[in-house]
C-alpha cells in the first residue's frame, strides 16, 4: 500500500501541473480517500457587505463538525468541509456550488446563501440530485411553493411566513393594549423588504383590524442616511413603527432616528434588531424597542443554548448571529439523520431526514423537527421581546405559539395555491 | 404621488422647519465632499473617482480617535488631519504620475485605488460594520423651533460645513494662495516659471480636498455606520452635485448640494417611491438646459 502510494503522489503532484492528462491517474486516488472522508461542499458569502454573516455561518459549521468528527464522523467518515466564497452573488453561488460538486467531489451541500444565491443554487441541486441544506435563506416560497421542491433539497433558515404570524399577533396584542391604531413602515426597497412588511402588516390586520398604515418609507438598501425618512415618519405622527431595515442600515437608522427623538414619540418594531451584530454595534441603543428574536443566547432559556452561545464566544470572540444557528442546525441534523440511516448516502440521509425530529439547544421545546412535506425546519425558537441597552439585550422573549404558526401558515398556503 | 402631503407640509411652519433643516443636513455633508471633488478638478484637472474613500478614512479616523480619547473635537481633527496627509501622500505619490495622461488611465488608477482603499479598511477595521455613537454632548432633546423638530448636533454639522464654505470661498478669493491656485488652475506654466512650486500646490490642493470629504466623514460617524466601501453611495451623489453646480465652481457644488438635499427632503413626501428619480431628472433638466451646470464656465 504505501509503496504503491508514495509515488503515486509524487507523481501525481508532477503530472498535475502538465495539465488534464494527470486528472485521470488522479481520480482513483481521490476516489480511494473518499472512502475515509466525505466532503461537503458550502457556498457563502465571505466578501463584501454580508461577510460578516458568512463568516458566522462558516464558524458556526465548524464548530459542530469538529464535534461529530471527534464522535466519529459522519457514519464513520471525517467531515471535511470545502468552503467557498460566493461574493454574493446567485450566478457565482450557482457555479461554486457546481465546481463544488463536480470538480472537488463534495457529496452533500450546505447552501448558505442569501435567499438569491439559495434560488441559483436550488436549481444546481435539482439538476445534479446532489444533497443539499439551504441554511440561510429566510424567503417562504423555497420550500413552501410545490413547483421548487426535489426530494434531495431541505431548509434549516426560520422561514419568513413564521415570522410574520407570530410578530403580527405579538404586534397586534400590544396595538390593542395600548391603542396603536396609526401605524408606519420603514423597510429596504428590495424583494426581502417588501414581502416581510406586506406579511407583517397583513397578519398584524388580521389579528388587530382597526390598525391603519398611515405612511410607507422605502429607503434603497445600504442607503448612507436616512434624514429625509426619519423626519417624513415625525410629519406622518403614527403611533408605532415597523421596521425590517438590518445590520448596519438599522444601525443607521437608530442613530439618526435618536436625535431627533422618535423612539420617545412611537413604539418601534424593528424585526432585526435583536441579533448581536446590531446590538453589539449600536452604541447609543433605545430601550423599549420590541424585535423578534434573531439569535439570543438568552432564548430559548436553557442552559445548552446557552452554552452553546458561550462556546461560540469563546472560539470565536464574537457572538454568534442568526445565521450561525441555521447553520449549526443544518449539520446537526445531517449527523442525525446520517446515524440513523447508518449512512453518509446522501439519498438514504435524504429519506431519513423526513420527518425527523432531533434534540437541539434552538429548538422552542428543546428539540426541532424538519417537517417531512415540504423539508423545512419547524419547532425552532421564535419570539419576540423588548431591548434594553446592555447584556443580555432582550431580558424577556415572549414566545410564538407554534400550534397558532401551524394554522396560519396552512391557511397561507392555500391562499398562495401552493397546497 | 403624494402631492397631499407635499402640499400639506408647505403649509405647515413645523413640517416646513423639520424638513428644510433636514434638507440642509443632507445637502451640506454632501457639499463638503463635493467641493473638494470640484476644487480638485478645478485646478488639477482630475476627476477623483476614488474621493469617496477619503470619507470613509475621514469617519473611521474620527472613530478611531473618539474611541482612544473619549474627545470629539479631536476625533473631528483626526478625521480632517489624517485625510489631508492621506491625500498629499496620494497625490504626490500616485495620482501626480498621471497628470498628462488620458481620462482612461487617471481613472484606472482612481477605481484601482478605490478597491485598494476598501480592503485597507477591511484589513485594519475588518469586514462589519461600525458606529462611532452620538458624542454624550449630544444625547440632548431636539429643539423645537416653529414646531419643528431640529437636532443639537445637526445645527453644529450646518454650521461647520457653511464655515468651511465661507472660508474656502474667500480663501480662494481674497488670500495670496488663493490667488496663486487659480493662477494654476488657469495656467500652470505660468506659474512655474514665476518661481512657483506648482507640485507644491497640486498636493496641497489634493490634501484640502480629502480634507473636505474627511471632516464630511468624521461629522457623519456619529449618525452613519462605517463599512469598508461606504464611500461609494455618497460618491455618486456628489458627482450628481458636482454636475448640476457645475465642474470646478465652488458656489455650485453649495447650490447644487442645498438643491439635492432640498428635493430629497421634500421629495420623500411628495413623491415616496421616486425620491432618487427626482434627483436624476433634476439632473437631466440642468444638463439640458446649461450642459456646463449651473456655475460651470464655458469650457475654454
């Protein structure tokens, strides 16, 4: 064996520079290392303003894969992630996923893609059968609409839909304690912006009909200042704002809506707010502003969440973000399903995945479940709450009630036609 | 459309004060990068495509120092200081090479120096985003004038930009080096020969430029966040500022940036979904009707 392989690699090595020739007397050497390892390959964005996010996907994958491979690995084989940058964009998420497959011999897929890049990278998935988890991207209608689902492709991202149900009826249970009838919204001027405020006002209606939205502001996305919106929203005098600007643009956002003193004069709904990368960032933070819950290490209330967010910490030195959670659930539950399948075959991983419901320290009952009809996760902690200014940053979560998110998401669906 | 609203708020004083002084933020953060992008063509003859840079360096400078010294007035000095050297540095080094040559190759060093400038940024500050928070100062209650709403801080922020205004207007006009830049934006050789060093000039006019854009960037870290390439949005705007006040006029980049701010204050709610339209078109309309802008000489 060794005296085979050792100039096997050399002269691989050699060949390889001589061009295509060598990638023949390669393959059955790679193919050999596979039976050891298995890859799995992860477009991100690791470039340009989303970075930070990719970054804290990739960690985050890291951090559980260096877990199930001290275990044992995947069905017995070391996980070796191949991790590629996307720069964000959907033709470029779309190539590296297939060079991934195709030329590093990645046999699974963890898309953590923006909800653009996650598209692309679907229709990669369904054309190569490849195994695929899209982590990242929140946009309902991935798994949800029927015409997009292939048995080979799941979500772990918190789905745009359920966020909706449960901050409208959370919205509408304060408008109607406090009688805030006149409402605004303030969202970035592109797909994500649109449909999560039409989802938000929509259920926010339904649970408190006398709301009326009396002014809309869309500010382009990564816009520098926001003047002209904050004191078009103090003209309009609404009682309550909604906002799904993120990251930096929030931060912005806040800063500017300071000064001139708007969160005295409204009550603020800003879905994004409650994730570390803003809260950490905002220096002068409002108290009282009411966000859903990105993640907190602080809710789900239990220790392995907890721990789970100090361990992050720890190696990282930076709190974890909401896409670290979607991403660490993703490889969690393809350790899972691959024990139980007692294989690393993507398509056993696949059919043992339906369905199944795992332990994890997101879960809102401590365990979540991906829903075996249309592969995407269920059960995770979702809630919202009001900020304060230091650690923990949101002392209080009120947690949605999932049976209620069933419901609404089923009546949802019909309305779309996709059931 | 939203002419109701529009048309209600001209008639309402507090609407009126709220949204004109909202306006002049706007417009007088923009003017202080857009007149050293103006001066900057205006005697060198360059159009400094990398400039929104200098305001990124300007704002993270100013954090910077904030955080070490706990000293507005000194982060607003290291915004301004550090970009004036910065830009002598540039224009000595790099951006004095291309003098002769043609638009295409000043812009290929200017976009090349854009990228470069970024991932600087990104090396020293990293890749997410930044804020600098509201100096305690300035954590107060917003003043109440006619009824409407205008911020401590944002009145200091007009105020040092129309002072930088006044100075670099009559600076220009009345003082010996002032007199001697438009003596070398006119006619260099000249200028030389009488003994001038006009490489001298050319960098200190560079250095004043970035200054400009790099006090804009230090008073706008409070208020914006920092990201590497943060730059770049309020680089095209001043290009569309520069262009309707015309290239090189001092007074036009004021006018033109007090214009844009105005349309965009009053636009959002007139006209909510077309506020960046309005700017364009109001673009189209100068370009149209005074292709030189509204200040621009003649091309000689």
């Amino acid at each position: 064996m060794t005296r085979t392989r050792t100039p096997g690699i050399s002269r691989r090595s050699t060949l390889a520079l001589m061009g295509a020739g060598a990638m023949s007397f390669a393959a059955p050497w790679v193919a050999r290392a596979q039976a050891k390892t298995i890859k799995i390959g992860m477009p991100t964005i690791l470039s340009g303003r989303v970075a930070q996010l990719g970054t804290s996907s990739r960690n985050a994958v890291m951090l559980e894969v260096e877990k199930i491979n001290a275990a044992g690995g995947l069905a017995g084989r070391q996980i070796e992630m191949v991790i590629r940058d996307s720069k964000g964009q959907p033709q470029e998420a779309a190539r590296v996923a297939r060079e991934l497959v195709n030329t590093d011999g990645c046999e699974l897929m963890i898309d953590a893609e923006a909800s653009s890049g996650a598209f692309a990278v679907h229709e990669v998935a369904r054309d190569l059968g490849v195994f695929c988890i899209h982590t990242n991207s929140e946009t309902s209608s991935l798994t949800a609409d029927p015409k997009q689902h292939i048995p080979n492709a799941f979500r772990t991202a918190r789905q745009g839909v359920h966020d909706s149900i449960v901050g409208g009826s959370y919205a509408a249970a304060i408008a109607k304690a406090k009688g805030l009838k006149k409402w605004a919204t303030c969202s970035p001027d592109y797909a994500y912006g649109r449909d999560t405020t039409a989802e938000f006002t929509l259920y926010l209606k339904r649970f408190a009909p006398e709301v009326e939205i009396i002014s809309e502001s869309w500010p382009k996305l990564f816009q520098p200042d926001y003047t002209e919106v904050v004191t078009k929203i103090l003209q309009a005098k609404p009682q309550a704002l909604y906002s799904c600007l993120w990251g930096g643009d929030l931060t912005s956002y806040i800063d500017q809506a300071n000064i001139y003193a708007m969160f005295g004069q409204m009550e603020v709904f800003a879905v994004n707010m409650a994730d570390y990368t803003a809260l950490t960032v905002v220096k002068n933070l409002p108290k009282g502003i009411h966000s859903g819950n990105r993640y907190i290490k602080t809710f789900p209330t239990t220790p392995e969440n907890a721990a789970w967010g100090d361990a992050y910490k720890a190696k990282y030195n930076e709190y974890p973000t909401n896409w670290s959670w979607e991403n660490a659930t993703a490889i969690m539950l393809m350790a899972e399903a691959a024990k139980k399948a007692n294989s690393a075959d993507g398509k056993k991983i696949a059919e043992a995945l339906k369905g199944l419901t795992i332990k994890c320290p997101f879960g809102a009952d401590g365990t979540v479940t991906m829903r075996g009809d249309d592969h995407t996760l269920v059960g995770y902690a979702i809630g919202w709450g009001t900020t304060i200014p230091q650690e923990p940053y949101v002392p209080e979560v009120k947690a949605g009630d999932w049976k209620t998110i069933f419901e609404l998401e089923a009546e949802w669906k019909k309305s779309k036609g996709y059931t | 459309m939203d002419l109701d609203a529009l048309a209600g708020c001209l008639s309402s004083s507090a609407c009126l004060v709220t949204q004109t002084t909202s306006g002049l933020i706007i417009g007088m953060l923009l003017f202080l990068v857009a007149v050293g992008l103006t001066l900057i063509f205006g005697v060198l003859k360059v159009v400094n495509f990398s400039h929104g840079a200098f305001y990124m360096f300007g704002a993270y400078f100013a954090m910077t120092a904030y955080q070490l010294t706990g000293s507005f007035a000194l982060a607003m000095l290291a915004g301004a200081a550090g970009t004036a050297i910065l830009g002598l540095i540039f224009e000595r080094v790099f951006m004095s090479r291309v003098y002769g040559a043609d638009v295409l190759m000043q812009l290929l060093v200017c976009y090349a120096f854009v990228l470069i400038f970024d991932d600087v940024v990104r090396i020293i500050w990293g890749p997410e985003f930044k804020a600098m928070g509201m100096p305690a100062a300035f954590q107060v209650m917003p003043l109440f004038i006619a009824g409407g709403v205008v911020p401590p801080y944002y009145l200091l922020l007009i105020g040092v930009a129309l002072v930088a205004a006044i100075v670099l207007g009559i600076g220009l006009s009345r003082s010996r080096i002032g007199k001697v830049i438009r003596a070398a934006a006119h006619n260099p050789g000249m200028v030389s020969a009488l003994g001038i060093n006009t490489g001298l000039i050319y960098g200190g006019v560079f250095a004043l430029g970035g200054m400009l854009a790099g006090l804009a960037g230090a008073l706008a870290a409070p208020v914006r966040s920092l990201t590497p390439g943060m730059g770049f949005s309020v680089l095209i705007e001043s290009f569309i500022v520069t262009v309707i006040g015309g290239m090189g006029s001092i007074l036009g980049a004021l006018i033109g940036a007090l214009l844009l701010g105005l349309i965009r204050s009053f636009g959002s709610l007139g006209f909510p979904l077309f506020t960046e339209g309005l700017m364009y078109l109001f673009m189209v309309i100068v370009l149209v009707s005074k292709p030189t802008g509204l200040f621009g000489k003649e091309a000689a």
